[in-house]
C-alpha cells in the first residue's frame, strides 16, 4: 500500500522543492550578465597584452604591456566572484 503512495509523493516534493525557489529579478539577471561580460573582457584584455608583451619584445612599449597586464591579474584576484 505504501508503494502506491511514493510516486505521489515524489511529485508533492518536486513541486515544494520547485515553489520556494528564488526568481531573479530583471535587475538581478542584468547584472550577472554585465559581471560575466566584464570577467570575460578582463580575461581577454590579459591575453591580449601578454600577446603584445611578447610578440613585440623588443619595442619600448613592452614592459608597459607587462606592467598592465600584471595590474589586471592582481584586479582579477582580488574582484569577488572571479
């Protein structure tokens, strides 16, 4: 008998489980968005001056392209969430 009642059962708690879950907002899910596009754009920006630092080592410019890719790791690190 008790058999019977399990898949009902599984069912009530899906749906509680379902019902308490917290919907983002617009807002919310807008600043996700901006904060993931924002890591991705920092992570891209390291590459890309990496890239010039070592591809064009012999420029004045190199160490400059070091130098600001090392300040945006240390802003990666130190951003929640990153």
């Amino acid at each position: 008998m008790l058999k019977r009642f399990v898949p009902f059962l599984l069912i009530a708690v899906l749906i509680g489980s379902t019902a308490c879950e917290h919907k983002k907002t617009q807002a919310e899910v807008k600043a996700e968005k901006v904060k993931a596009f924002r890591k991705q754009q920092l992570a891209k920006a390291i590459k890309s001056y990496e890239e010039l630092a070592t591809k064009y080592a012999d420029s004045e410019h190199a160490a400059e392209a070091k130098q600001r890719a090392q300040k945006l790791k240390a802003q990666a690190a130190q951003s929640p969430g990153k």
